[in-house]
C-alpha cells in the first residue's frame, strides 16, 4: 500500500441500506468522502427477501455516496449477518522438531491450516478464519509464536461460517447493482472494529450492535474475537410495541419512539400528555407519557435480556472486565444505558464510530453507522494473513498512542 487507496463498505441492514467510501492513505489514515443511506425494504434478519428491492436500495446508497465524493467505486466489502452464521473455534498442532531458528512463520501458517482442516458442511463457506491463541509447549496466550523455541506449537482458530445460499443471495443483489464484492465480513466483527478500543477487546468486552431487525453480539477476550450471537429483536419491534400499545400508525409510532421516548424514567415527565392520532379514521386521543414509557420499557428489557442470556452461555461471560458497548440505531434510544446496566450488572457505554477518522466525519457520527466505518476499518489491516491485526495492537499503550500522537503531528 504505497499511496492513497479508495475502499467502501457496504451494510445491508433491515432498516436501512449504507455505504461508505473511504481514501486510505499509505499510513492507513482513514478519509471519509462519501456516504449513502436509503431504506431497506429487502432484507429480514440479514437474509434477502426481495431480490429487487434489495438491489434498488443498494444502488440508490451507492449512488449518492459517488456523487458525493465524486469518483465510482470498484469492489466493495460486505457486512452479513443472520441466523445462518455460526462461529466454532477449532484446533490445530503441528510438531516443530529441534532447531536453532524456533517456530517460523512458515510453521504458523501449517499450524492454522491445521486447524482450518476441520470439514465444513458443503452447503456452508468459510467467512472468517480468525486466531484466537497460540499455545507453545503447553503454554498457552502467546500472541506471537514467531522465533519462539518449542516442540509442538498448537493454534486455535475461531472459524466463522455461513449458509452458502444466503450468502449467493446477498453476492447476487451486489453484483445486480453493478458492484463487485471484494469480501464479506460479519456485521458484528465490523462494528466491533469501528467502536471498541483495543484496551476493551483486551480486557473482555461485550458489544451489542441493536438496529432494526437483530441484535449482534460479539463477545472479545484476550485481544481476539471469542462468541458471537444473534438476537432476532431490534428497533422494529419497539415501534411495532407502540402501535400496538397506543393504537396508532407504524410510521407515528416510529416518529414518536425517536422524538418522545425513553426506556428509563429519568428522561421524561411521565405525567406529560402526548396526542396521537388516530388510524382508520378515528380521531386524535391523548395519552399520558407513562403509557408510552412502560411500552417502551418493557420491550427494551424484553430485548436486553434475550441477549444477556445469551451472554451468560458464552464460556466468556465472566471475562467481561470492560463491560458492553452498546451501538446500532438503538443505541440512540434514551435510558438503554441504566436499564442495561442493571440488567448485566456492568458498565455499559454507546458506541460511536468516530475514532480515528478525518473528512466527512459528521456524515457517519451516529451508532447506526458503526457497521458501515468497521468495513472500512476491517479493509484496511492487513489482508494477506486473513486474520485479525487491529490498528492498535494490544501491545500498544497510552504512551504508545501518545508518542505516536506527537510524532504525527510534527
Ligand atoms: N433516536 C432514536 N431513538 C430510538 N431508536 C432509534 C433512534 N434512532 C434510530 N433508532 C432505531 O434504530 C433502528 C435502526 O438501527 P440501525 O440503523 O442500526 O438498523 P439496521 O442496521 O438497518 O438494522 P439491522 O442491523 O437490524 O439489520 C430503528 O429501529 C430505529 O427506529
Ligand atoms: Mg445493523
């Protein structure tokens, strides 16, 4: 990477299609310069429903994001997600033998292959093959065997597969758009990379992505991504809630959520009077904001605790010393901190994804765009070894930020 590159990002979510593009500098400084957003009708739960309409979404986004940043883009990475995709971590040893050179990295590529050599269903491919441990003569945790002397060097592999059908599907509405995928990442690995800290993903940290439609959760420990989950509950079914619940329209509903609604007390006057209007031609009613609150308050909690017993079935559960991120439109709903809070019993924050970025930074400053900047930031680590390198190593340090801080800027 030897002078600026254009890379975009494309997140096929249930509420709304978006797309970044992005110029990488050879110091691998990411400039936003364009973004496209359009409602999706298409897709369900991260699978494609209709095939038309997924592809007008996608090229009425990409349309405007060239426009705005003036160029046409080439191949573009994809996030997925969906029920189908399922993550297993996966072993592999190899025997090194005594020599004066310690493991090479000729050895750390046989010994993930070893453990890539699992079978996989042939209705399912491989998306991701990430690194989880490195384990030298029974000692395990060691981030880079390379140089290392031992005897039996042993990987483990977290490998993360989807359904080939869903994933054809998704392809085939890119391509019909006129696009190219470059490649696939999964929606909760993306966000991850656009609002954790590499200090978090050490620590063990929780994130969970709430848009429309599902729930992504990605669970980290030790630097490495270690669980993920699915919830199929999103946004959607807040709104769903509130028509229901106040006998009114989706669309007044969904207007009402965002601009009125909270899931904690402490944000409203709940003796406050709110006028809805009526469906089908009766009139508008009056309603007590408390009303609206206990709708809200229950599906959100309803929500938060599909995924925190998820969470407690993760082997990683107790290793959460960070905490949550929450991101996804969601996140923007008030009072999801302190009933999350609650619920896990940990500190929990909203994620946005603005760190690192210059240009048009306004444009994706919102939780609902952590999917589409992790794209852009997952394209830009280093490829060749198809594996996990974060743009802060774990290694790095406040000092080492700071030094590095300084020297940028002089
Ligand atoms: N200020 C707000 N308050 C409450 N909810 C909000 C707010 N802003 C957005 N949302 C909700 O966030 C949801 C959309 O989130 P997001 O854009 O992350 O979804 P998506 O990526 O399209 O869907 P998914 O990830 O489920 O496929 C919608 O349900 C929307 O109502
Ligand atoms: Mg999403």
């Amino acid at each position: 990477m030897d002078k600026h590159h254009i890379v975009a990002g494309l997140d096929l979510g249930t509420s709304k299609v978006s797309v970044v593009i992005a110029e990488v500098s050879p110091e691998k400084k990411i400039n936003i310069i364009g973004v496209g957003e359009s409602s999706s009708e298409g897709m369900r739960h991260g699978v494609v429903i209709n095939l038309e309409k997924t592809i007008n979404s996608i090229k009425t986004a990409v349309h405007d994001a060239q426009v705005m940043a003036g160029i046409e883009i080439g191949p573009i990475c994809v996030a997925v997600t969906g029920e189908h995709i399922k993550g297993m971590a996966s072993k592999g040893v190899i025997s090194i033998g005594s020599r004066n050179e310690g493991i090479t990295n000729a050895d750390v590529e046989r010994v993930r292959e070893s453990a890539k050599g699992i079978a996989i269903p042939t209705e399912r491919e491989i998306i991701h093959t990430l690194t989880q441990d490195f384990i030298v003569d029974n000692q395990p945790n060691i981030v880079d065997p390379v140089g290392l002397m031992g005897m039996r060097l042993e990987a483990i592999i977290y490998i993360i597969t989807g359904s080939s059908l869903a994933l054809g599907n998704i392809k085939k509405a890119v391509e019909r758009a006129g696009l190219v995928v470059d490649m696939m990442v999964i929606q909760s690995l993306a966000s991850s990379y656009a609002v954790l800290d590499s200090e978090e993903m050490h620590q063990g940290v929780c994130l969970l992505d709430i848009g429309g439609g599902v729930t992504n959760i990605a669970i980290w420990y030790g630097g490495s991504l270690r669980d993920i989950g699915l919830v199929k509950l999103g946004g959607e079914a807040i709104t769903r809630d509130i028509a229901m619940g106040l006998a009114t329209s989706r669309t007044y509903a969904e207007k009402i959520k965002i601009e009125k609604s909270a899931a904690h007390p402490s944000y409203l006057d709940l003796e406050e009077i709110i006028e809805i209007p009526g469906t089908a031609g009766r009139g508008p009613r009056k309603i007590n904001t408390e009303k609206l609150y206990d709708v809200v308050e229950a599906r959100v909690e309803e929500m938060l605790d599909f995924s925190y017993r998820r969470i407690k079935r993760s082997e990683y559960a107790h290793n959460l010393a960070s905490g949550l991120v929450v991101t996804g439109g969601c996140a923007n709903l008030k009072g999801i901190l302190e009933v999350g809070e609650e619920l896990f019993e940990l500190p929990m924050r909203v994620g946005i994804p603005t760190n690192d970025l210059s240009g048009m930074v306004e444009a994706v400053s919102s939780p609902s765009f952590s999917t589409c900047v992790g794209l852009i930031k997952y394209t830009v680590m280093d490829k060749e070894e198809n594996n996990v390198k974060r743009i802060y190593t774990s290694q790095d340090t406040f000092m080492d930020r700071l030094k590095k801080w300084i020297s940028d800027f002089f």
